[in-house]
C-alpha cells in the first residue's frame, strides 16, 4: 500500500480522552475512531491487525478440532428466559423491541443461542463431542466505558462452547482449549499465564483467566518464576492424546499464578525469592459449567443405555477485538507500536526520503513490486513534500517489525538502511541483497 493513496489518518497529538497508551497510540496511528461512548469504527489499518488476531484465533480453534458457525447479534429474549438469565442479567444487556412489540436483545454472550442449534439437531451420544465457535460483535452495555477498545461496550469476542456426553469429555475438551489458548497467546508473541477463576454468574466449577503481562496492565499478578523461563505451549503434543493433555494441564495448573485479589502472602506456597510480580490484562477466560444451560433448555442427549440426559457443556471466551490493545499495552516504547510480526499490520515498512530524486525513486518503486510479488505486504511511504524527520516518525508510531530507509547518500554509495523496530538496530544493507535479506 502506497501511504500516499492509504487511509491512515495519524495524529502528531494525544488525544485528551485518552487514558492508557494503547488507546492513545491506535487513535494517534489512525487504526481507530469513536464513534459513540465505548463505540469505535475500526479504520484500514486497525482492521489489518484485528483480521490478523482473528486469523490466527480461527487457525488454534480449528487445530483443536472446534469448527466455526456464525450467530446472530440480535437474540430472542425467549432463549434467555428459558436459561433464566433474562431478568438476571442486569443492565448490561441492551433490550429492544421489534416492530411486533417482540423482545430482542444484542448478544453479551452465546451460550443460549448454541445450545438451542445444537438441542434442534444433535440427539444422540453418537454425534458427540462437539465443540462449536463463533467470532462474532457482542454489545454490553458497560455503565462507564473507557481505555478504548480494552473496555468498550461493542467488541469482537470469539466464544466456543463444547458439548459432550459425559463429565470426563467434558474436562477433555476443556483441557484442549487450555492447550489452544496457551498456543494461540504464543502466536502473537504474547507470554500468557493461566489464572484459576471464579466462576461467577456463568456457572460450573471449573475456571481459568489467561493473563499476559504489560506494565500498564490492569491487575497485580504474583507468579512462579518458572512461568518466565518455560516454553508453555506445548509443541508435540496431539489433541487426541488425552494423557498428554491431562499430563499438561496438570504440570501448568500446578504452577503458582494468582492475581492481587487472590494473592496471599501469608498462604502463598512460594518462597517470596521465586515470585515474579508485574501487571496483568486478561485476554481470555474458559468455564467448565456442566448441564446449567443444558438441563435448564432440555437439550438432551440419549445415551448407549437409551436414557434422555443433559449434555455436558463448556465455553471459551478470547477477546479479540480487546486483544489489539492488549498487544500494544505489551508492546511499545516511547516512540510508538511495537508490533509482532505475526500481528503487525504490514511486513514492511518502505520509506522514500526523497521523492524528487530519480534514482530513489526508482530503486523504491522496483522494490516495493518485488517485495509484494514475493506476499509480503509493505507500506510504502512515497508521499512527496513531506519532510524524513515526519516519515521517521508516522513508521515509528504505526511500529511495522522491519524498515527499510531509502536516500539519495545511501544510494550513492549502493547502500539503503534496514531497521528492526523492536531493538532499534539499524544496518547498511547492500541493495543487491536488501530484497533477500527481508524475503528469507
């Protein structure tokens, strides 16, 4: 994308509304723009980012054995009354009502639209397990939003929910979203540490909140220190290994993380010299719930034996929209974004110093076509009359992992500058060999 023709509005200042650094640098990138109170309209190069987010979220989801279905925003109040979450829900639900006087709401969550698809066609332990997962805008109504998209009332959640026979499939299937998360957060470059949680409202016994670490987090996390110094992923071991997985599960629940609500120092089975502190953002939460949903709207399933009971259920809730300003929270210094590579909007970014000079404008242009023809995605900053110092500057603050600086003296002496975003290295690269060094 020529930055000459893109959608990028960029903002020298920080907005005054702005309270944390995330919100601050996607409204200065001109990734976002609000649009009511907790609202925003996602621009050209937000978009990028949180299709990218999703892309990978879709990619672990599938890997696991989840398959996607697409729910609708817009639910019948009557599913909710048959769970008995109508009038419990409290304010945070946005009702409406449609031209027929009929009660509607916009989805906070799924688990009442999910368990009716699957009531309607899903009878018998044969067609179990299934594990089913939605990307999808959710609206609650937040009583005072802010910090941007981390706590705004519209954002992109994807939410699975499994559906099994029996309490043991169950907390398999809840161990493979355990292993997905810990996966996907490691895709983005994300260090995430799973928390045992409360329940609350939801339901069920079993609970985890995935907490990545960023100075300006929003909790007080105290953690093993071995959580610092482990690969947590858990590469070679299959989904269908159930003794792996419990292996897992086990050997990363055993490990000491809490956050400062839970945290006592008295109780705390760790020498204080083993405990990491920093802040923490949750970016995801699992619940093992049983039949709440199940039993309440008589999605039965019949047994081997031919009795009629409640299937055994999950959900699997990661923000993706809230994901965006996690990652910048994680990830920035006083220049701008620091973006993964696997996130960043742009492979590349590609400046022009000088537009008016002929040779490199030429040498630009030839690498700018062979970057993209190779599927790497570049910014390339071609504008004319705008000054090095303010290209240095828009590529800082839109933070793409690699830039490449093209000027008339480096050419002359067959040499562009290539910079790493996340160090600040920067190096003379021959540009015979500029295009193989970013292509690999």
């Amino acid at each position: 994308m020529r930055l000459s023709r893109a959608f990028i509005p960029t903002l020298k200042e920080t907005p005054k509304e702005a309270e944390i650094v995330s919100h601050q640098l996607m409204l200065r990138a001109g990734m976002i723009q609000q649009t009511g109170a907790g609202i925003y309209a996602w621009l050209p190069l937000g978009l990028k980012v949180l299709r990218k987010i999703g892309d990978i979220v879709r990619e672990e989801q599938d890997r696991a054995g989840a398959q996607e279905i697409l729910m609708p925003t817009i639910q019948s109040a009557e599913l909710w009354r048959e769970s008995g979450r109508y009038d419990a829900y409290g304010k945070e639900m946005l009702r409406i009502k449609d031209r027929h006087d009929r009660e509607m709401l916009y989805g906070p969550t799924a688990e009442e639209v999910v368990t009716h698809i699957v009531r309607t066609h899903i009878r018998s332990y044969k067609d179990l397990p299934k594990n089913l997962y939605n990307i999808q805008w959710k609206f609650r109504d937040e009583i005072r939003p802010r910090f941007g998209v981390m706590r705004g009332r519209e954002f992109l959640m994807k939410d699975a929910y499994s559906f099994d026979l029996t309490e043991d499939g169950a907390r398999v299937a809840y161990k493979k979203m355990f292993l997905a998360y810990m996966r996907t957060f490691r895709r983005m470059g994300l260090k995430a540490i799973p928390m045992r949680a409360a329940t609350g409202p939801i339901g069920g016994d079993l609970s985890h909140e995935f907490i990545i670490l960023a100075q300006t987090g929003e909790s007080e996390v105290f953690a093993d220190r071995r959580w610092m110094e482990m690969d947590t992923a858990g590469e070679g071991i299959s989904y269908d290994d159930a003794a792996a997985l419990d292996g897992y599960f086990e050997k990363l629940s055993g490990l000491y993380a809490a956050t400062d609500e839970i945290h006592d120092p008295a109780s705390c089975p760790l020498d204080p010299a083993d405990i990491v502190t920093a802040r923490g953002i949750e970016v995801g939460h699992i619940f093992y719930f049983g039949t709440k949903y199940s039993a309440a709207m008589n999605a039965t399933i019949q047994s081997a034996d031919g009795a009629l009971i409640p299937a055994q259920m999950g959900s699997y809730g990661i923000g993706v929209s809230r994901l965006v300003g996690a990652i910048i929270e994680a990830g920035h210094d006083e220049s701008g974004i620091v973006w993964p590579e696997d996130v960043a909007p742009y492979d590349v970014g590609l400046l022009n110093l000088n537009t008016d000079d002929t040779a490199c404008t030429s040498f630009c242009e030839s690498l700018y076509r062979d970057l993209s023809a190779r599927g790497k995605d570049v910014l390339y900053d071609d504008r004319a009359g705008v000054r090095p110092g303010s290209k240095f500057a828009d590529m800082d603050l839109i933070g793409l992992p690699w830039q490449v600086v093209a000027g008339p003296k480096g050419l002359a002496r067959g040499v562009v500058e290539l910079k790493n975003r996340r160090t600040g290295e920067k190096q003379d690269i021959d540009v015979g060999g500029i295009l193989a060094r970013l292509v690999g």
